[in-house]
C-alpha cells in the first residue's frame, strides 16, 4: 500500500513525494534492491538474554527452520544507539513474565540484505552526527539539536522514511502475517505494515512528538499523556498548521516500558537504596562515547568519597573499550581503587547477585564487545545501585533513582521533564555546574535518594512503570 501521499488523512506535497522517491532511488543505487530475494530464518538463543528472558534470535539460513505459534512474540528492532535494544529487551521481559516466547529480530543484523546495509549506512551517519555534537558546541545548537527535535518532527520526513521501508520488506517472508509484531523502532514498524502484517504495535521512544516514529497501520504506543495528545494532533509536524489527528483507535498510552525484573522488585530494590550508607552511583556511558568529559569530572568529584568508603563508582561503557580505556588515561588516580570487568557477562551476573546483598567498594567498569551484554548489563547494576547518572534518554524512564545530565539532542529534554516531574530523577542539569551542584546535595543528604524512591513507589502503584506490560497485552489483543 502506498503510505507516502497520504499520513492519517493529511495530504502530503507532491514535492515531498518526489523526493521520497529520488531518495529510495538513491538508497537502491547505493544499497542494492533484493525484493525479489527470499530469505528464510533460523532461531537460536539470543546472547546474555536468551536463557534469562526465553529470548530466541532469528537469524538468516538457507531454508525455513523456525515454526512460530499461538505464544509467538516477534520484536522488531534495530541497533541504533542503545535506546531500542533496551526497549525491545524490556518488552521481551515482559512478554517472557506473561508466558509468551519472544523472538528477536533485528533488522539490521541480516548481513548482505538491503535492509540491513541501508540501516547501517543511516546509523553512521547518526552515530558521527552525535559525537560532533559533543565536540562543538555550534554544530550541536545550529544543526544538532534542530535536527532531532524540529528537522526529525516533520510529517515530511515520515513520508519519506514510508518509501525507504519499502525496501525493508523481504526480510519479512517468513513471518507468518498475524503473529503479533512488537517494534521499538518506527522503521521495523512501517517495514512490518509494508509487509503485510496485521498485528503491527509500534512501540514509540521518548516524550517528545516526532513524524519519524509514525507508523501509520501499525497501534502506536507512548509512554506519557503529553507524548499521547502530542501524538493525537500531530503536534507541529506541519508547522503552524492545523492537521488532521491520529485516530484515537490507533494509539494508547501504556505506561514506561520497563523489564519485568525491575518492576518486579521496586519495593525491595529501593529499602536497599535507602538502608546503604555508602553510595553507589551507575554512570552510563553512552553515543560512542558522547558526554565523556562529564563522567570524567563526576568521576574526578566522586574520588575522595571512593577513598572513605562513602561513595562506589560503577561504570558501565557498553561496548565501547575505548572509552574506557580513555577514562583511565585522563584521571590516573582512579587506578587504584579500579576493576575491570571486560567481556565475561557471567563475572558480571555474579558481581550484580553478590553486590545485591553484600558490600562493595572503590570503582568497578564494566565493558562487553556483545551487544546484547552490554545493554543488559545497566540493567543488572541498576538494581544494585542507589543512583543512576545518565542522559535523559530511554534511562530516564526507569523507576531507579537517577541525575541527569545533559541530553545528546533535542528530542531528549522532555524525558527529563517527565522523570523530574514524577520525582524518580533530578531535572536535566546542563552545565558542570548543576550537575556538581545535584551530585554533591545527593550524596550528602540522604532524604533525596528516600524522596525519589517513595516517588518511585507511588509511580509503580499508578501503573506508571507497566507500559512494556501493556504494549504486549496490545499486541495479543490487536
């Protein structure tokens, strides 16, 4: 179906359409086409999760090796950044704790396909974008942040995202078309819906309203009731002008989307928090290493506090050694009290299980080059930590206690002001100066860590933590 010159009854230029097609056009030149390919899948478990969360990973093969049937939830994903693993891993959990069987399929993971080359190309492109970002302060405010909250916000760019899906379809071939098909990117969604699937759910990231996450066919999810009536009137996506808005039958507001494991465990994860005198802070580091002169000066702040046994420094860089490695080049000092924790998600699964009830001290990093490790570690030391620091990405959504520094885009701002007006994180501390500010009141005075988990609680009693839930309880009903 043609998804291009039409987005929920609003009529899209004859301009724009032209240059949806000049750009598939492109992208085939570049890329390839392989609709007349078909392809077939095989399942195995998926790395770190599959035992834990009954996750299988489809990959591709030669023949058809993989049946699915009334308790099949396929996960329809990308790698791009860390944001919509950790979703598609939280509605996997999910799916898992309802007793269905998850499957995972990351569209750009099925190497030589068109698919997979043309998300690649396109998470290059987001990935040096980022990191400019971080590196020059006019490129960030005259190109960066208008990009991802403005350019990203167009119903233009969605029509021209439709065409590209196009391409994305032959991967689908052996999906049968009503198995429910959760998406925690809009790209999996709308291939999804090309391909003729009938139980598309796009499970939509962040608070802020974009085009880029519509998917039009598929029920949409959003995580707050400003992002649902954002969404409803397509707010600003055409300008100043009037649109028409979504049907309310095609979108919900579930809640955030959060693991089983954590949700689970609010009540006692949290009397840990509170009952700890030494404080232990999470640092996430993130966009290939964007924002890593803001861990170092945390890190530079937190020493002292390491060295009287007050303070516990875990650091998480994902699969990102070089960052890591960096840290330790730049504060020399922090040698002393370090442990690396390098490729061995076992060791990192038994540190987690030890630290929940015993005690621990000094720095540990954690680093895993396996993607799905390195993402779900965050998750295993979140419910051993006391605070989170991290940017107000798809962390700041989570019921653990958190300081949130500065967001890598635009888009981001509205998850800070989500997680500080439920009262489960600081607002968004953009300068070093707020960011030493937060840091110093939270590690000197208890009653904010009790504060933000009693937020935490009355969050979790309002369902507002159970939106992974609720996303696969559409996908089942849709």
């Amino acid at each position: 179906m043609e998804r291009t010159k039409v987005i929920f009854g609003n009529a899209i230029p004859a301009c724009t359409r032209s240059k949806a097609e000049r750009k598939k056009k492109s992208f085939i030149r570049k890329y390839g086409n392989d609709s007349y390919k078909v392809y077939h899948m095989k399942a195995s478990p998926a790395p770190a999760i599959g035992d834990m969360l009954g996750v299988s990973e489809l990959k591709l093969c030669r023949r058809k090796e993989v049946s699915f049937n009334e308790k099949s939830i396929i996960l329809g994903n990308i790698r791009m950044g860390f944001g919509h693993y950790r979703i598609a891993m939280a509605l996997a959990s999910a799916a898992h704790a309802l007793g269905y069987e998850p499957y995972w399929f990351d569209l750009s993971s099925f190497e030589g396909t068109t698919c997979s080359k043309l998300i690649k190309g396109q998470n290059r492109l987001y990935s040096v974008g980022s990191r400019l970002s971080q590196k020059s302060a006019l490129f960030n405010k005259a190109v960066w942040e208008k990009l991802n909250c403005e350019g990203f916000r167009k119903l233009s760019y969605n029509a021209c995202d439709q065409k590209t899906a196009e391409l994305m379809t032959p991967v689908f071939r052996d999906i049968p078309k009503d198995v429910p098909f959760l998406a925690a990117h809009s790209w999996a969604a709308q291939a999804a819906v090309h391909a003729g699937l009938k139980k598309v759910v796009n499970v939509i990231p962040d608070n802020w309203p974009m085009a880029l996450h519509l998917a039009e066919g598929a029920l949409h999810t959003v995580q707050t009731p400003s992002s649902y009536i954002g969404y409803r009137v397509l707010r600003g996506m055409d300008g100043e002008r009037p649109l028409q808005p979504m049907p309310a039958d095609q979108i919900i507001c579930t809640g955030h989307y959060i693991d089983h494991e954590l949700v689970s465990n609010i009540d006692e994860d949290c009397k840990r928090r509170i009952q700890r005198t030494s404080r232990r802070y999470l640092l996430t580091v993130g966009g290939a290493g964007a924002q890593r002169e803001t861990i170092a000066s945390i890190i530079r702040q937190l020493l002292p506090e390491v060295k009287r046994r007050r303070a516990v420094i875990l650091i998480n860089t994902g699969d990102h050694s070089d960052v890591l490695h960096s840290l330790v080049r730049e504060i020399p000092q922090m040698k002393k009290y370090l442990r690396e924790h390098i490729d061995d998600f076992e060791e990192t699964k038994r540190f987690a299980a030890d630290a929940y009830d015993g005690e621990i001290s000094g720095i540990h990093a954690f680093c895993h080059s396996d993607i799905f490790a390195a993402v779900y570690s965050t998750n295993l030391l979140m419910r051993v930590s006391d605070v989170l620091v991290t940017k107000p990405g798809e962390l700041a959504f989570y019921p653990v206690p958190k300081l949130l520094i500065k967001r890598v885009g635009g888009h981001e701002a509205w998850g800070a002001v989500r997680s500080a007006e439920i009262g489960d994180g600081t607002y968004e501390c953009s300068s070093p100066g707020e960011i030493s500010a937060a840091l110093s009141l939270i590690q000197n005075d208890q009653g904010i860590v009790e504060m933000m988990c009693e937020n935490i609680r009355k969050a979790r009693d309002c369902g507002i933590y159970d939106g992974a839930y609720n996303a696969v309880k559409a996908a089942i009903n849709k």
